[in-house]
C-alpha cells in the first residue's frame, strides 16, 4: 500500500467529482443536430463586430501526453489560431487547468493573449498584468500537506502544486495501479476535505485536490460579464473539468463545443472531433470574418 491512515477510513468517505467514460460523464444532454447548432451559431459570427473564442488546452488544442511538458499543439492549430488573430473584430482567450507560465513556455501561442491558469485562480490580461487570487491561508496548507506527503512516498514527480490546486497524473500507468492510487488518494485527502476547506476531483488522467471557489466556469463568466449581450463567444474544451465552462454558455449567441474523439453525456451544445473536426471549425471561424 502507498500510504496509509487508519483513522481516515473510519469516516464517512469523501465525495468524488469523478471523470466519466465516454458513455457516462457529468449528467448532461445529447447533442443538437450538430448542422443546425454550427450554422446557426456562424450566421451570428459573420454579422458580429465582436466575437470571443475562448480555449481549453491539454486534450483539446493538444493531445494528451504521459510527460506533460510535450503537449504540443496538433498541426495546423496554430496557423490556424494566428489566421483568427488577424482580425481585430476577433478576442481569442485561453482557459486552461496549467500554470500560465507552463502554457506559455510549451504551447507556442503568441503574446497579447488573455489568459486564465490553474482553473481560475490565475490571470493574464492580454497587456501582460497577471494576478494570482488568494485563496484561504488554511486550504493553502492542506494543499502543501498533501504535496508533502507524496513526496515522501516517492511521488513527487507526478504532483503539480499550483495555485488553488495539487494534481497528481497518473496518465501512462498500468490500470491496476490507477485503481489502486485512486483508492488511496480518495482515503488519505478525505481528512482534508473534512476539515481544510478542500474537494477532490478526478480528470483525464489523475485526480486532483482542489480549493472550492473557482474553476473554468467562473473564469468564463467572468469573460462574459465584460461583453455586450448579443455578441457570440464559443468555449470549446474535452473534459470533465470543462464542463462548469459549459455549463456558463447559455444564451443562444454562446457555444459550448465538445472536444473529444468518444462522445460523452456533456452540457456542451455541440461535439468537434479533434484535429479534423477542431480544425474546420477554426476554419469556418476565420472565413466568418472574410464573408462579413
């Protein structure tokens, strides 16, 4: 066994926000007819003076990869994110789970980008100010106390700390040893849960402990907040810590796009497998501003 703490066992175990297979996932709905969503989401493109494209990274602009450092964008997104630049009318926003600065010294993106990192809790504006929202002293610690204790089991090299986080990646190891990390990660972060003002949630390749307060979805929101009602934004990204983004695109001039090879339940309104799929899309998002 990794580690272990009898006491933590005799609780109640803790909830889990746990990423789901293709067929499960978060509660959500089937996709609209996929044409019908697309169309009529660029006819309010070409006539909008303003339109907001905001962005996941791992999993959606970039194939997942066991040593995360290598996560390179798929050919052609960023020729194809530089054509969409171009045009002035057009904001394009990344929203990822990295630091910022590990997102900006890996994925080759341009400068001026507005940037939100580490779910929410860090970020950039397109001039370069970036700021990293404080979190309780008490969270902060329980963070630190986990990373502690992996490293002392040997683990330190799949623990990230990062503001209002601890992710600990187990892409790339047998599944017998996944179910058993699991299974001790839910045990031994229970106490924290319990009294240090933290939650654990799984993603696509590891599970992470994480601050209540911020995620993608309010990064989004916030984004949103600062537009004019009627002008379209899309969001696209691939998993479950996506989905609070999801779940901020409502209005019908707002897009939620899927990124993902298997469909899943998911709150999104539409589905783009990557690259082909994400690739026109990005396409048809360039050529919107061309046929205005």
């Amino acid at each position: 066994m990794l580690f272990t703490n009898p006491k933590a066992r005799k609780h109640e175990a803790p909830h889990v926000e746990r990423a789901g297979p293709a067929e499960a996932g978060r509660p959500g709905r089937a996709p609209e007819p996929q044409a019908q969503v697309l169309e009529a989401f660029f006819a309010r493109l070409r006539r909008a003076s303003l339109r907001v494209l905001m962005l996941d990274y791992d999993g959606t602009l970039a194939p997942f990869r066991v040593k995360r450092d290598h996560a390179r964008p798929f050919p052609g997104i960023l020729e194809a994110i530089d054509r969409i630049a171009r045009d002035e009318r057009n904001r394009i926003i990344v929203v990822t789970g990295r630091k910022i600065s590990n997102f900006q010294a890996i994925s080759g993106f341009p400068d001026g980008l507005e940037i939100w990192g580490s779910h929410g809790w860090e970020h950039q504006c397109s001039n370069g100010a970036r700021e990293v929202l404080a979190c309780e002293e008490h969270a902060l610690a329980g963070l630190i106390r986990a990373e502690a204790r992996l490293a002392r089991n040997g683990l330190a090299e799949r623990v990230e700390l990062k503001p209002g986080c601890l992710e600990f990646h187990w892409r790339g190891l047998p599944d017998e040893r996944v179910e058993e990390l699991r299974g001790t990660l839910t045990r031994e972060w229970a106490e924290l849960t319990r009294g240090g003002g933290l939650s654990i949630h799984e993603f696509d390749g590891g599970m992470s402990l994480r601050v209540p307060g911020r995620d993608k979805g309010t990064a989004v929101r916030a984004v949103l907040s600062r537009l004019p009602a009627d002008a379209p934004a899309a969001f696209l990204g691939d998993d479950e810590t996506d989905e609070d983004a999801f779940g901020a695109m409502t209005d019908p001039c707002r897009l939620g796009a899927l990124v993902r090879t298997e469909y899943r339940m998911t709150g999104a309104r539409a589905w783009l497998r990557p690259p082909g799929e994400l690739l026109k899309f990005l396409g048809r998002w360039s050529e919107a501003g061309m046929n205005r």
